[in-house]
C-alpha cells in the first residue's frame, strides 16, 4: 500500500481511538451511574466491554499501521 494511503488510514485510526476513548470514558459513568442506582447495568456493562474490545483492535490495526508505514 503506497505510504500516502497509509499515513491516510493511519489518521482515521488515530480518529477512531480517540471517539473510541470518548465513549469509555462515559460508558464507565454510566456503568457506576446504575450501579450506585442500584439499576441493572448488564447492558450498560456489556457494551462498555464491548466498546474496550473494539479500542484494542483499533489500537492493534494502528501498530500494523506504523509498521508499515516505517518499512
């Protein structure tokens, strides 16, 4: 992939992570929000897990990235 594409994708990862780190932030004050209510929060924890997952692969794709970008 020519490093123009590269340092392209690399910046829409980098975008990524950042909204990605954004909605942990808040999903964690959701989470204790219902907690301290005393409210159900398997949905509200599940998606935040789910939101740690999607960070990690992007932070994965992100080093693939660079990688590739260094070579």
């Amino acid at each position: 992939m020519e490093k123009a594409c590269l340092k392209a994708n690399l910046a829409q990862v980098e975008e990524h992570i950042h909204r990605g780190e954004m909605h942990i932030i808040r999903q964690r004050e959701i989470v204790e929000e219902t907690q301290r209510l005393g409210v159900d929060h398997s949905t509200s924890a599940a998606l935040l897990e789910t939101f740690e997952l999607l960070l990690c692969q992007h932070r994965a794709h992100r080093e693939i990235l660079l990688r590739a970008i260094a070579s």
